[in-house]
C-alpha cells in the first residue's frame, strides 16, 4: 500500500481543520436566533422579518391603554394613549385583545366622539385579521341576532366599518351567517338576522366581498324576502331572453313532457318518492350545462300547488355542498304556484346568476306539471 508523505498528511489536515471551522461558522450564522418571550407571545411577524411593533410606542401600548380605561377622565392620559396610538403602526396583539375591553367602556350608545371610542377605531383599523375585535364583533353580532329577539345593527355596523385588515373576515362572517342561509330554501332565517343582513351588505358588496350570484339568490328568495337585499342587488333586466331548454332532465317519468311545449302532456311529480337527493332535486330537476347567465322569470302551468327552487352555484365552501356533483350551491325559492290548470307567471325581483338547474317540489300528491318555462340567457 501507497504511503503519503508526512508533509501531505500535514497538509491535509491543516485542510480538514479549515473546513471544520468555516461549516461551523456558516451554519452558526444561519440558525435563527430565539425571540424573546414576550415577542414570541405577540406572534405576529414572521421569523426573521422585521417586528413592525418593535417601537417604543407599540412595546408601551399595552400598558397606555390599560391606563386609558382605568382613567378614562384624566386628559394627560388619554393625549399619551392617543399620541402612543397614532405612532404605532401596528399594534401588538395584546393591545388588540383590549379592543372588546374598550368596547365596553365606552359603548356607541353614549356617542362615536368619546375618547375611548375614537381610541377603539384607531386600534381596529390597524389591527391585524386575527386579532380585530371590530371584526370579531360582527360575528357575534349575526350569532346573537339569530337567538336574541331584536339586533344591534347600529353597532355592528359601526365595528363593521372600522374593522380595518379585519373587513375580509367580518364580510366572510356575514356570508356564512347572514347571505347563505338567506339564500336557502330549507333554512327558516330569523328577522333580526336577515335585517343585519340587509344592513350589513352594503358596505362588503362596496369592498367586493361579496359573490354576486350568492347576494342575487338571496335577494330573489321568496322563503326569506329582504328587501334591503333586493335593492343591493337590483340591476338592468339583460335585453335578449327566451326560454331556455334543459340539457339534463331528472326526476319524475316521463320529465320531457314539462318541457315538450305540449300543455296536454304532463309530469305527475306528486307521485314522486323522495330519494336521498329530494332536498336538491325534488321530484323533478331540469339542468343546464353551461350554467345559465341570467334567469329571469319562470312560468308554470299545473294541476295542483308547488314551487320551483333554482339552484344557484357559489363560491367552495358557501352554502350547501353536492357530493356527487361536486360543487356548492344555494336554493333560493323562485316560484309559487297555485296549479289552477292555467299559466301563471313569476317574474323574479333580480335576475339570477350561474343557475346550474330549476328543481320542483310538489306540495299535494296529486300536483301535476304540464309545462315549465325557464326565462333567461346563456
């Protein structure tokens, strides 16, 4: 075997040594380097980004504000909480979390221009999402409209407007708790909720928040009328409309024959059994591939009363969901008929967006459909 000399082992040793030192220091000055306790509390920066409430005045807004509401009469200390307040650009979430405490010091019955209440819109609108106690407070609004006998809608529209980085998660609140089941057929919405709804949608409508489909289905739900909604949602009839046939017809046998412009044929859908997926299709549900861009009005003639739901799609996650088709979707009632064997009209409030299908739902077992017109345009 081959003996290196004594100087090349020197040397490749000296080499060895030299690359052990500079991996250490390398990798030493990669190692993130431990927030102090306090800091890791407040979590709201990114390891290794800078703190944005690193200054003096956002590490003492804690404290300031906590003396505000101890002292709210004392002058000295509410100009230092709102000097502290204007210069920290964002708080930290402990000074957040006094939001509700602030709140309820200085309710809005007694006025918006107390000190107390001018320090509450300051924190909101620059606090982040997680932490926005404005923001926080229109869930619980909505939550406590739909157990309570009456809303606060001066109120939660107020923590509305001032919810600052907060809006997007105040407004998704809104959708989940007020619009969606606005927009439902199988929901029984309680009037407080469906008027801090109509309260509410402006301004998330104004910040384009809101999923135009979803607020045209709640405004045309004849189950839930909110007249607020209708008048949000109102818009130009588009000019150009006729009936549109269904690609797609389920249900009831023969279901063609709602659709043939025979008024002497008919579907009995009163005799139709209710299967796992009556609560979307009814006994009868015409389809449309492409969804229709417009619906605008839905003529019946029949023997017997019924509705007619469209079903509306929404963004994932809003409203109901179909596990087969895979999408989601609301109900909104569209149409009550009588079925007095002649046509009868039902012209809709605003006209519906993305409609994948019409479903109808019998209300007598001996309810009859002769012809079904749906009106819009792809």
């Amino acid at each position: 075997m081959r003996r290196f000399p004594l100087r090349t082992l020197l040397l490749m040793l000296v080499a060895l040594i030299a690359f052990g030192r500079l991996w250490c220091v390398t990798h030493q000055e990669e190692a993130p380097v431990p927030r102090p306790a306090r800091m890791a509390q407040a979590g709201d920066a990114p390891a290794g980004a800078p703190v944005p409430f690193s200054t003096p005045e956002c590490r003492t807004l804690e404290r300031t504000l906590e003396s505000a509401l101890r002292t709210p009469q004392d002058p000295r200390v509410l100009a230092e909480a709102r000097q502290q307040l204007d210069a920290c650009r964002q708080p930290p979430v402990r000074a957040c979390a006094l939001g509700a405490a602030l709140d309820a010091r200085s309710p809005l019955s007694e006025g918006e221009a107390t000190p107390l209440r001018g320090l509450l819109a300051s924190l909101c609108e620059r606090c982040p999402p997680a932490a926005n106690s404005c923001a926080q407070a229109v869930g619980q609004a909505l939550l406590s409209a739909a157990v309570g006998p009456h809303s606060d809608t001066a109120s939660a529209k107020w923590n509305l407007e001032h919810a600052g980085a907060g809006l997007g998660g105040a407004c998704a609140s809104l959708v989940q708790l007020g619009l969606a089941p606005a927009a439902q057929s199988g929901l029984t919405v309680r009037p407080p909720v469906l008027a801090l709804t109509g309260a509410l949608a402006p301004r998330c409508s104004q910040a384009g928040l809101l999923d135009d489909a979803l607020l045209r289905a709640a405004a045309a739900n004849l189950v839930a009328p909110t007249p607020a909604l209708v008048a949000l949602a109102a818009g130009p009839t588009p000019p150009e409309t006729s009936a549109m046939k269904p690609d797609q017809i389920e249900g009831t046998e023969p279901g063609f024959q709602a659709f043939d412009r025979d008024e002497n044929t008919g579907v009995p859908v009163g005799q139709a059994l209710k299967s796992k997926r009556w609560e979307a299709d009814g006994a009868l549900r015409a389809s449309y591939a492409p969804t229709l861009k417009q619906l605008v009005s839905v003529t019946v003639r029949a023997t017997g009363p019924g509705t007619v739901r469209a079903i509306v799609r929404t963004p994932r996650g809003v409203g109901l969901k179909d596990p087969e088709k895979d999408f989601a979707f609301v109900n909104p009632t569209v149409c009550r008929f009588n079925g007095t064997g002649q046509w009868e009209q039902c012209p809709l409030q605003v006209p519906l967006r993305d409609v994948d299908a019409v479903s109808v739902f019998p209300e007598r077992a001996d309810t009859e459909l002769m012809e079904l017109e749906v009106h819009g345009a792809r």
